[in-house]
C-alpha cells in the first residue's frame, strides 16, 4: 500500500499524457495552486459525475487561482473519448502504469461491495503554488466531493 501524503509534504512530479497524448507536468502549475484529482476509471457513472462536477466549477475555482488535473490509469484514447462525450473542461492525464496513482497514496487495497480489493482510491488532493501538499482526502465520494472542496477552501 502506498503511503499517504500529508499537508506540508512536496507534491510528487509527474509528467503524463493528457486526452491528446501531450504531456501535462506538475511544474507546469507552478505559482499556481492546483486540485490533482484521482479516479478509477473514464465513462463511468461516479467518475463521470465528479468529472462534470469539476467541470461546472471549473471557472469559479480558476477565479480563486485553482487549476484541476484529474488522473486515472486510462490511456490517452480513453480519456479523449471521455472528455468529448461529457463536454469536459478539466485537464485529464492518463497513468497506466500507476505510478504516480501509488506515489500520491491513491492506490491500494480499499473495500467495494463489502470486500478488499486493489485499486484506485478515489482522492483530492491540493497542492499550493510553492508545490507543497495544502491538504489531502482520500476515500472521497464522488457526488458532492467538489461542492465540499469549495466549501472547505472557503471559496
């Protein structure tokens, strides 16, 4: 199980492909906070609600300085196919090999359906334009998991 990041930890790099297959880095937020976002899989019902979510808010949170990257281990192809059948906004990378899912501490056993299984774990977390871990959720839910971010960073 990977371990869970704390607020004041430095904010794992990552480069990784977005829906067009461009690379999308943590550097490249940097003077600018961002909501990284993790979730288990693109065109499904709970991801897709958080997905819009994000989306829907996606101009009140840039208001405040907030820039949204949501990463799952779906490869560019799926994650294009994603963004244009839910009219998308947010900024989607693909992690395939998972490493920087395991690296933020969104990967490991977690319980569906009353059994341990290994696999994404649903997380938020906010990294501040310096890139430190401002604060971060893990087993988060997808409906209403951005209305409670927004509340929680008093926006």
């Amino acid at each position: 199980m990977s371990e869970r990041l704390q607020p004041g930890d430095t904010a794992p790099a990552f480069t990784l492909p977005d829906a067009d297959g461009n690379p999308v880095s943590l550097a490249d937020y940097a003077g600018r906070k961002v909501i990284v976002y993790f979730y288990p899989a693109a065109l499904t019902p709970g991801c897709t609600k958080q997905a819009c979510d994000f989306t829907d808010n996606l101009d009140l949170l840039a208001q405040h300085g907030y820039d949204v990257v949501g990463i799952s281990p779906d490869k560019p192809e799926k994650l294009a196919k994603f963004r244009d059948k839910e009219n998308l906004k947010v900024t989607l990378v693909g992690d395939p090999d998972k490493e920087i899912l395991q690296a933020y501490g969104a990967f490991g056993e977690k319980k569906m359906y009353g059994k341990t299984v290994t696999g994404v774990i649903r997380s938020t977390v906010v990294v501040d334009e310096q890139g430190k871990v401002e604060r971060a959720l893990y087993n988060v839910r997808a409906t209403g998991h951005v209305a409670k971010i927004i509340k929680d960073l008093g926006l």
